[in-house]
C-alpha cells in the first residue's frame, strides 16, 4: 500500500508539466481532464486499462468578448461580458481587486434580517443544492434553505420565513430562525400565493 502512495507522489512529481490532450506516460493514450470529490486531475483516456492520474490545480482561461457601458456596483469598473469555464456571463473588469459576477438573483429585494444591510440572493452548494443568502457574506452568514418570503412568525416574531416542499407535493411555509421551535415541528403553514387583480 506505501509502495503505490510513493509512486504516485513521485509521478505525480516528474509529470507537473502534462496538460490535457498530451500523451499517457504509461500507454501513450491522450490525456483528459476528470473530476471526483477531491478535486479535478488529469487521467488517462484509456481507463480502465491505464489507470495513470494526476492531480493537479488547473488554471481555466477567461476570454473578454465585449466591454459594456454599464459601471459595476461594487467598485465603478466597466462590466465585461466574459466566456469562463461554465460559460458566458457578465464580470467585474477589474477581477483581482473586485469579484462581481452579475446575477438574476442579485434582483431580489428582501433585505437580510440579521445585518439588515444586504439583500438575500440564490446561490447553491458544493453539491449543487440551491439556497438563499445574504449578499454581504463573509461578513453576515444568514440563509436559509428554500425561497424568502417577509412574513412573521408568529411563534418567535422573526421577519421572515422560507417556502419548502412536503411530501404531498404542497408548499409550505417554515420560520427563518434556525432555533424557532415551529420551524423543528411537524405543524405547517401552507403557501397561498396572493393574486394580483
């Protein structure tokens, strides 16, 4: 078991300069980028054959295709339209000193109830799961796991709950604050969406 740690260390270490595309230095098959949990590596075409790996930290080009009048509303710089690893979407022209990334979500007009600074947008987890939370994060970490909707709660009088869905397909209703004891119980407040006349 230690001799093939070792030997993958030390593959890993003569092979640093491989990128995607370049031949297996076992079978000579083209190199592909994969992912697993741990991380994106370079592997071997031919697996199950060739088991050849390397991981590594891989730098995804981005490409400027049009500058926009439009300043950002973080830090002033003009907006780009970029193409990234996901795709194109509109960035922040000065990216190392400013991270903005326009999003739909950034429309959302809830303001967070816990620093009352900035506004609840959707954002979603390392495994895909969609959430909502403050805008203002690092510095206030409030979310909550499915849509807001200002309303409060008449147990604990928080300013806020968050739509779920149950079993039977219905949508209900479940206080913002994780130490409300209605939110932990199995009573429900079902979803009636106001219609606008």
């Amino acid at each position: 078991m230690q001799d093939k740690q070792k030997e993958l260390e030390d593959q890993c270490k003569a092979d640093d300069g491989l990128d995607v595309g370049d031949p297996c230095p076992k079978c000579g098959s083209p190199l592909v980028l994969r992912q697993s949990s741990h991380g994106e590596f370079l592997g071997c075409s031919d697996f199950p054959s060739c088991k050849f790996v390397q991981y590594s930290h891989f730098k995804h080009s981005v490409m400027t295709l049009l500058r926009l009048d439009a300043p950002c509303p973080q830090c002033g710089s003009p907006l780009e339209v970029k193409k990234g690893r996901y795709g194109m979407y509109i960035g922040c022209s000065d990216y190392e000193n400013c991270n903005f990334i326009y999003s739909e979500a950034e429309k959302t007009l809830i303001t967070c109830p816990v620093c009352k600074k900035g506004k609840l947008i959707e954002r979603s987890s390392k495994t895909g799961r969609r959430f909502f939370g403050c805008s203002n994060y690092p510095e206030c970490g409030f979310s909550v796991p499915g849509e807001p909707v200002e309303s409060v709660c008449i147990h604990c009088g928080f300013p806020l709950k968050f739509k779920k869905k149950i079993k039977d397909g219905r949508i209900v209703l479940k206080c913002g604050n994780p130490v409300c004891s209605f939110r932990r119980s199995r009573k429900y407040e079902f979803f009636v969406e106001e219609k606008v006349v």
